[in-house]
C-alpha cells in the first residue's frame, strides 16, 4: 500500500479477457447523469487544465491539407479542429509517432461519421464499394468502431449506429448485417463497461440474443463449432481458408464465445437467469471445442479446422483471437502461441505482424493480384485483435511466453506503420486496408494524387481501431461495471519519462491518466496519478496497477 496510499480498493473478481472485471456490482447512473450522458456523454466538472489543447491544432491543420475529394462527411474536415476538441480525449506522450496517430486516428474517425435517413452510421470506405449496403455501411469492422466510438463524449453516433444493424425501421436485425462476422454483443457489453449506461445496452438485449441464435442457424457445424468462409470472417485469400470452404476458424469461434458470455452478463442485469444460465452453458461448451478441436499441440497454436476433418497446420494471427475475449484456459500451456509473435520466422516484421506465419510456404506479400490478400500482409484489422489480445493476457497475470516490452514494440510499430510517402517525397498520416510488413508501402488499388488531393479506394480505412488500444493497453484503463477504476499500464519501466492522457469518459466522469517520473513535465507531482474530475483519486510512484474509487 505503500506506493498506492491515497487509493481507496474495491473488490476484485476476475472476468474472463477485457469483457469485465467484477460485474457484480453494477454501477446504476442517477436520471440526472444519465441525461447528461445522452446529451454529451459526460457530466461533472471538466478535468483539469494539464493540457493545452490548441497546441494539438497542428495536427489537424497537417491532416487537412490533403484533402480527400468527393467524401460527404457529417463534420467536414473545415470544421474537425472544433469537433475533435470537444469530443475526444487528448494525449501528450514523447513519442511523436504515437501522438500523432491519436490525433489522426480520431481526426479520420471524424471523417467515417455520415448522418442518413436511418441515423448516423459509421462507414469503412470514404467512398461507395459495391459489397457495402445502404448509405456505403458494412458490419465487418463494426466491433473495432463501437470500441473506439465509447470514448468520444457524446454517445448518439454509436447508439444510432447500433440501432442501424441490430433495430433496423424494417424490423429484426439489417438484412445484411450477416454478411460479415461480428462480435456486437462483446462489444457493446464492452462499450457499457465503459460508459455505465445500463438501460441504453439492455434496450438492444433482446436484438443481440436474436443475432446470436441466427448465427447458430446459419453457421453452426453438428460438432457445436461455428464454420465461415474466410472472405466473410474479412479475411479473404487466406492460407487456411477459401471463399467456399465452410471451415471451422477460430475467428469466428473466438467472436461467438465473446458474444455468449456477454449475452449471459446482460441477462444477469436484466433479471433474466435461465437466460443467463443457458448462454454461460454456450460459452462454456464452445470453451471447451476450441480448446479440443482448434488446438494443434504440436504447433503449439489455435488453428483452422478444415471441412475435411483435419487442421489446417499454419499459423495465422486469427489463433490469437481467443485471448480478446479471455477464452483459453490457464496453466495449459496455451500461452506459448504469443512466442510466434515475435520470432521473425514467425509473424514478426518491421512494419506491423504478418497474417500469416512467415515460415510457411504459403506466406506471400506480393503487392499485385488481389488487394484483400490474408496470406502475409499485415492488416490493422488483426493488428488491433492482436493488440487487443495481449493486452488482456499480459494484464491478467503472469506467464512466462511474451512480455510487456514485447507489447509496446508491436504498439509502437503498430503507430508508425501509418504513413505513406508521395511522389513529391512528403511523408502523411494515413491507414488503408493491408500493408507490406518488410517495407510498409500500402497494397492498395489505383490512387490518383493531382497537386494536393488524394484519391484512393482505402484513404483513412476505417477497419481497425487505434485509440482504444492506447487507453486500455499502453495507459491501461480497465472498464468495469463497478464503481473502481482499475489501471494496469503496458509501458515498460524507463521506455517513457512522462505521457498525459486527459479527458477519458468513463461512468459519467472524466478521467485523466497522467504519468510523469520525476514530476517536472506536467507540474502534478512525481509517478503515476489518476485524476476523477479534476480531483486526484489514487497516486503511485512507479508506473503499474492502481486502483480508485469513483465520487
């Protein structure tokens, strides 16, 4: 207690991944903070002045100055400096590469919002493709946007959007919200661990129950495991897949085990038990499959089923999926699949981790054929799961496969994998579908650059997610039902001296996660502090777990 004395603790009980962490006691949000919470999504004074946030301006001025033409944003980018002020948490760290991601990540965020007959949805292309459906909206990345769309302080854009696929004017779930995998029910639990808005997450229960029992119609295999095309998992061209192959992947397995237990934590808060007892039964049987079935002790990795019977014996980052939702069991030796992360005959490369294992035949990253190759490439779509992924193994206990230094060179290389170079020799933020790990150039189609305009199928891909990442890996916010704020940082000891994470909304409050190792960057106080609304709420002098109550 020593180094956590102003930190008031709460119980603990452990959850399964970043789904929770002791759901038990729920948080109920007063009326009054409730409407504050529909109307801008925090309440409360505003956090303490530690930053100036006109001196981020400059990022967006940058991100401006190519413009994208023929894009009907709901904000358009004369009026994005205004909006990301009000809107986003902000980040000062001493890594220009990561903070100027942050910014460009929500500035590009901004850009995907369009406001319809239906609502406000959220787009992956700027501009219309042919396997989008009404108003250019696809579900395939759909988990990746609520997850980054519960920090923004204003929750209409994500509470729209889930109304949009799962509430649809038409009745039952949108007509082709199926046509992709998804983890909705994960991720709106998730999104309420965050926000602490009961009733708005419960109003869609019933909708996600429906999604759940359609998927077991439409995907469910006689051995209780789900199969999916790998084009309709997102993850087309790929070594242990096929665009007919109705394979077991453990994408898809891993994503319904999410929604299962999710499901159950909501029936719970609903007051419904048999619900809940029969999903927890879901979740643990599918459990139990993936660990029997999916599991190549040889290889030592979650792999592909294959329709045929036998596994698919490579490696791909889609065996990393299981730990998002907290999914293998420990002390079972599963943790040795993340030291493939690492090994460069493996999936790492100097641009971000390959889709594949670089050891295999198979591996391929060539920059013609199809764009949507799943073969070698790395993808941010499975950056961020992998991300994801080892945040919630590395910060739920020891293991002796991967470290934190591992996790924050993946991140960092991860950050500055999102640039390209124009012909004139200036180097720009920027994030499309799949790139070269070996050299970081973007496998994209045709772009046409005149002067300053940009024109590109992918520009600023919304398929993957950035912020989230940062907030509950590198800064290490926990979202919980309770009223306990938990902190478990991923930044190795001396990689970073100071960083500043300000106006975080959480349950209705602002947070601000500040780090500084001698206390002369921002002025606070030496260590680690969590400030709630301005107060200081719980101190360390070293940067690791903390612990604080919520006023």
């Amino acid at each position: 207690m020593k180094d956590n004395a102003h930190c008031s603790h709460g119980p603990s009980a452990g959850i399964p991944g970043g789904l929770a962490r002791n759901h038990a006691r729920d948080m109920l949000v007063s009326p009054v903070r409730s409407l504050a919470l529909l109307i801008c999504g925090i309440c409360a004074a505003a956090p303490p002045a530690v930053l100036d946030r006109d001196a981020f301006r400059h990022y967006v001025e940058e991100f401006n100055a190519v413009p994208t033409p023929d894009v009907a944003s709901f904000v358009p980018d004369s009026q994005s400096w205004e909006w990301l002020k009000e809107k986003i948490p902000f980040l000062s760290c001493p890594d220009p590469d990561v903070e100027r991601t942050w910014y460009y990540r929500w500035w590009a965020f901004r850009k995907h919002i369009r406001k319809t007959p239906d609502g406000f949805i959220l787009t992956e292309f700027l501009r219309p493709v042919k396997h989008a459906t009404d108003h250019n909206a696809i579900s395939c990345a759909l988990g990746h946007h609520i997850a980054e769309g519960r920090w923004l302080r204003d929750p209409r854009y994500i509470d729209s959007y889930l109304d949009f696929w799962l509430r649809p004017a038409s009745g039952g779930l949108h007509r082709h919200y199926h046509q992709f995998s998804n983890w909705t029910a994960a991720a709106v639990y998730e999104r309420y661990l965050a926000g602490g808005r009961k009733q708005a997450m419960l109003d869609l229960f019933e909708a996600l129950v429906l999604d759940y029992e359609t998927w077991e119609k439409e995907r469910l295999l006689d051995s209780g495991l789900f199969w999916q095309h790998d084009v309709r998992d997102g993850m087309e061209e790929s070594i242990s897949g096929g665009r007919k192959a109705k394979n077991a992947r453990p994408s898809i397995n891993s994503y319904m085990y999410g929604n299962a237990w999710a499901i159950a934590r909501m029936a719970q808060l609903a007051g419904r038990p048999d619900t809940a007892r029969r999903f927890d039964a879901k979740a643990a049987a599918l459990k139990r499959l993936v660990e029997k079935e999916l599991w190549n002790p040889d290889r030592k990795f979650f792999e592909t089923r294959l329709e045929s019977g036998g596994l698919a014996n490579v490696r791909e980052a889609i065996g990393f999926t299981p730990w998002m939702f907290g999914l293998p069991s420990k002390g079972r030796g599963f943790e040795q699949s993340w030291k493939q992360l690492m090994d460069p005959e493996g999936f790492f490369a100097p641009f971000g981790p390959t889709t594949a294992e670089r050891r295999h035949p198979g591996f391929a990253i060539a920059e013609s054929g199809d764009d949507c190759q799943w073969n070698g490439p790395s993808w941010p779509f499975a950056t961020t799961i992998t991300l994801k992924a080892l945040a919630n193994l590395l910060q739920q206990g020891p293991q002796r496969a991967i470290t934190i230094d591992d996790y924050f060179k993946t991140f960092v290389i991860y950050a500055r994998s999102h640039r390209l170079v124009l012909p004139d020799g200036r180097r720009i933020a920027f994030v499309d579908e799949n790139l070269n790990p070996l050299t970081g150039a973007w496998h994209a189609r045709s772009r046409k650059i005149t002067k300053n305009t940009f024109y590109g199928r992918g520009d600023h891909y919304n398929h993957s997610s950035f912020a989230d990442l940062l907030i509950t890996g590198l800064a290490g916010l926990r979202p919980r039902a309770d009223s306990t704020v938990e902190l478990h940082p991923l930044i190795p000891a001396g990689a970073w001296d100071w960083f500043c994470l300000e106006g975080v909304p959480y349950h209705g409050h602002a947070l601000t996660i500040l780090w500084d190792r001698t206390g002369s960057k921002f002025k606070r106080g030496a260590g680690l502090r969590l400030f709630v609304d301005g107060r200081l709420a719980a101190h360390s002098n070293r940067l690791g777990p903390l612990r604080a109550k919520l006023p």
